[in-house]
C-alpha cells in the first residue's frame, strides 16, 4: 500500500519539480521546439499538479494550504509559459 504523503510535503515537492523544469538546459540542436524538451518540461509540470490537485478537497487542508496550491498552479502555468515560449503569459489572458 502506497504510504500517505502529507500536504505540506506535497506541496515543497511540487515547487521543487517546477525548478526543475527552469532548470532543464535547452537542446541546442532543436531548442525550444525540441519534442523531448517539451515532453520533458509538460511531464514535470503535470507531476506538480498531480501533487497538489486534491489538497484543496482535503477537510484537514488550511487556508493558506489552499492558498500555497493556487500559487502553485500559476507558478506551474507561468513557467510553462517562459521554459517553452520564452516569455511570460499576458495578463489579461486567463
């Protein structure tokens, strides 16, 4: 049986895969457009959302957990954004 990782352990696990993904080196060959680079970098960021994704359902789970996890999914979006584009997301696009 698959032992229960606490919530707060979940949620540092997922930031750190997040700076894992920012610390993925570019190919040089293929660059950003590279499909392992992008599976690489996806895959990282769906682990960290997997992490967190039924914190916020949890009856145990705190407000600034709640919090901590909506930070979490921006940050995830975000970095997605500038490891495969380059650049941040626009603001009004959400």
């Amino acid at each position: 049986m698959a032992r229960l990782i606490p919530a707060a352990e979940r949620i540092r696990r997922a930031r750190a895969l997040i700076q894992q993904a920012r610390e993925l080196p570019v190919p040089e060959d293929g660059g950003r457009s590279d499909f392992s680079y992008i599976a690489s970098v996806k895959d990282l960021m769906r682990q960290a959302r997997d992490l967190i994704k039924f914190i916020p359902m949890s009856p145990s789970a705190t407000d600034e957990m709640k919090a901590d996890v909506k930070s979490i999914y921006q940050e995830a979006d975000q970095t997605e954004q500038e490891v495969l584009h380059g650049k941040p997301p626009e603001r009004g696009a959400a």
